[in-house]
C-alpha cells in the first residue's frame, strides 16, 4: 500500500518569490511515480509535474521543479517566482508500477500574497 | 471541448434518492477512473475502466455505489438509496495509458474534469 503525507496544511508566500511545499510517501514497491496536481477554487485537478522513481534527474516543468530525494523518500514541489495565480490546492499523488490508481495526500493551501 | 466533461456539476439529492453522475473522457482515452473527494481531503480512487471492461472497483464503498462504461468512452457512476455520507465532489480522470501493467515507473498523468458536487439532503 502506498501513502502519502503532507504536513503543511497552508502555506503563505509573497508574489514573485519561491515556495517549497512537502511531500513524504512510502511504498515497499521499488518502482513508482510521484505526480503533483494544483487544484483551484474551481475545482478542477490540473497536473503540474512527474517524477519515476528511476529517474536520475529532478523533473522541471516552467516554473515548477521537483526536489526528489529519495532515500528520505520525499518529492518536494519548489514553485518558482511564485503568481497570484498560483493560489490553489496543492495535492502530492503517487502510484505504484503496474498499478494505475492514484493515492493522494491531504494536500497544502498555498496562498500567494502581492 | 478537449478535456474530460462531467455532469452535472451541481447535485443536490434527498436522503434515500438515487443519482446518476456523467463523465465524458478525452477522446481516444482508453483508461477511465471514479475518484471521491471529500470536503478538506484529497481525492480517493473509487473504480477504473480500460475501454469498456472495469478492472478495478476495490474503492467503491458499498454495493449501492455501481459505475459502467458501455461502449468504452461515457461512463456513468450511480448511487443507490444516497445517504448523507455520499456527500462529496465526484472527480472523473481519463489516461491514453494503453498498456496495462507494464506502465513506465508507475503510470501516465492523469486528466481530470471539473467534478459533480453532490449534496445529499
């Protein structure tokens, strides 16, 4: 079974800095993939970032990067240079190799002051 | 549109009444899933359908929850005599994944739609 924890229920931020929002997940299979999702007012999951356990390289998508160290088992999201419309939900998900489903955390409000 | 549709995005159901949630998934989308999303949580899987066949439905609560996908596209998630427990956003996810198992270190990314809201009176 997989879980994952995030410990930050809110986050503040100031316009135009970076922010790190946390992620821990365990898992006893060896091979797995971690995914970010924001989720906006609105509702809608939007997926932001992937990370596969065999990668070697952190993944990076814009302005989104993925701090993944993976003997601590974390998956760290850095937001850089952060918008006001980067408030939303932030939800940590993983699924096993071979699987499909998805096991998300409780996820991380970030709110972006100006 | 290009995303995946659900309706409707509002329910509001009495006590004992039964529901039909629609969800709609990006075409040529072979993997379809059912998430519950209740209020303050993350979203937890309910069931997956690959075309038309469900593979999975070890998520779904209770026998009054049953979803189907007929002809492998629309799929339809029903509840049964709802109670008050069954409020929730329901999220609908579609993957171009095609293969299953064997999914490169643990899958594709899933797309989601907006979800139904529903309140159960």
């Amino acid at each position: 079974a997989q879980k994952i924890t995030q410990t930050q229920p809110g986050m503040f931020v100031q316009e135009k800095e970076a922010v790190t929002l946390d992620c821990t997940y365990d898992t006893s299979d060896p091979s797995y993939g971690l995914f970010w999702y924001k989720q906006p007012s609105s509702g809608e999951m939007i997926f932001l970032i992937y990370q596969g356990s065999y990668d070697q390289q952190n993944a990076t998508e814009g302005r989104y990067s993925l701090n993944f160290q993976k003997a601590r088992k974390s998956a760290n999201l850095v937001i850089s240079a952060s918008q006001l419309g980067d408030s939303a939900m932030y939800f940590c998900a993983m699924s096993a190799a071979f699987s499909y489903k998805l096991t998300f955390g409780k996820g991380t409000l970030l709110t972006v002051n100006p | 549109g290009a995303g995946v549709s659900q309706s409707p995005r509002y329910k509001v159901a009495k006590r004992g009444q039964d529901v039909a949630l629609r969800c709609d998934p990006i075409s040529g989308h072979v993997s379809l899933f059912w998430y519950q999303q209740a209020l303050g949580q993350g979203p937890e899987f309910l069931t997956y359908f690959q075309n038309e066949a469900q593979l999975d439905k070890s998520g779904l609560p209770s026998d009054r929850f049953f979803a189907e996908r007929p002809e492998g596209s629309v799929s339809t998630l029903k509840i049964q005599r709802t109670q008050q427990e069954d409020s929730a956003v329901y999220l609908c996810a579609s993957s171009s994944m095609r293969d299953f198992p064997g999914q490169r270190y643990g899958g594709q990314p899933q797309h989601f739609g907006d979800g139904t809201r529903l309140s159960i009176l």
